[in-house]
C-alpha cells in the first residue's frame, strides 16, 4: 500500500508501506526504513510540517483499520487502498507490483460448448464436424468509436 506525504502544491512525496521506502515526487527514494516507528522518530522527516502531518494521519489509519490479509482480499472483504496518480507517474510501478502480486490468478471462463480453462490452448476445434469452430479473440476498440 502506498500513503501520501502532502497533497496538491504541497505533495511531498509518498511511503511505500509493502516495499518500506519514502519516494519524492518523481519516484526518487529519499529513505528506507525497517518499521513505522522509525519514519515516525525521523527527525528530518518530521521537520517537515506537511509531511509530520501526513504521518500523523497515517499512524490513525494504521490504528483505525485491520492490516492487509490476502485472503481476505481475495474473498472480496477488503480493499488496499493505493495512492497515485498515473497522469502525474507517481507509485505506478507500487500499484503495477500490487496488482500482479496480489490479484488472483485466472480462471475458467464460461464459453460454449464448454468452459475455456485459463492453461488452456488459444484455440480449439469441436471434436464433431456439425460443431463450429471457434477461436479465442479480444475485443479492440475502433478507432472511429466515439
């Protein structure tokens, strides 16, 4: 999970809760650390008032909800809240590592006449010559689409 140091004008960077680090802006690491308390009792850190403020707010988060549980997030129960901005490229690459860490594998899907298996070929003929043939495909959008 990753929390802001700032926001708007002020944003000074974010935490990289999973890889326990401190980005500037432009994804630069300014500190690691080994435990929250150490970002806390920072002094440089919290010179900053922005980012004392920041941290503040992450320590009552940290207080106020249960830590990530993979299980239970991926029963659907809780959601890991990633800060970023992909327009501004800031903790795409934490929210990429997330994604493909946590999110769960592939699954069969519902297809006739039966269902696709995700290790399964791309492509597969019916067994019977009155079958049609079919072939995975994806979707693209064109160009003229509004």
């Amino acid at each position: 999970m990753v929390w802001p140091l700032g926001g708007g004008v002020d944003f000074k960077g974010i935490v990289d809760l999973v890889g326990k680090r401190v980005l500037t802006p432009a994804g630069v690491e300014l500190k690691a650390f080994d435990t929250l308390d150490d970002l806390f009792a920072d002094a440089a850190l919290n010179a900053d008032p922005v980012i004392r403020a920041s941290l503040e707010n992450l320590d009552l988060a940290r207080a106020g909800y249960p830590e990530f549980d993979l299980a239970t997030y991926r029963a659907g129960h809780l959601t890991p809240v990633i800060f970023g901005s992909a327009l501004k490229s800031v903790a795409v690459p934490e929210l990429l590592h997330a994604l493909g860490t946590w999110a769960p594998g592939p699954r069969p899907q519902p297809a006739e006449p039966a269902p696709i298996s995700p290790d399964e070929p791309r492509s597969r003929a019916s067994s019977s010559r009155s079958r049609p043939t079919w072939t995975r495909t994806t979707a693209t959008a064109s160009p003229s689409c509004v």
